[in-house]
C-alpha cells in the first residue's frame, strides 16, 4: 500500500493542450501584443480598425486563462 503513495513519477497531464495555462498564457499574450503593434502603425487602416478587437480578446481571453489550473 505505502509503495503505492510514494511514486516519484508524475502522472501525465490529462487536460488537452489548449487546456493548459502555460501555452494559452503565451497565446494570449502575442494576441495582446500584436493588438498594441496593430494599434501604433500608421501605414494600413483595416489593421488599425481591428486592432481594438484583437486587443479585448486578448485580454479577456488572458483573464480566463489564468484561472485554469497549471
């Protein structure tokens, strides 16, 4: 019984990728970046205009993120 408490493996993660904070933290981060990059060219006004969007979902989409588990 005792040999079955003290595995020092750890057990595959069962949660699919998209799942996990750790990849979708960073996703969601890029989004936020690309937004602000969208935001601060002055050359192309469709990027400019969806610039705002891109920001929100990568913000809200952090927000949601960062409370999944690890």
């Amino acid at each position: 019984m005792s040999r079955l408490i003290e595995t020092s493996t750890p057990a595959p993660p069962k949660r699919p990728f998209f799942l996990r904070r750790g990849p979708m933290e960073t996703i969601a981060t890029v989004l936020i970046g690309l937004g602000f990059l969208m935001l601060f060219q002055p050359f192309l006004l469709v990027l400019y205009t969806y610039s705002l969007v891109t920001l929100l979902i990568g913000t809200v989409m952090f927000i949601i993120v960062s409370k999944f588990p690890e």
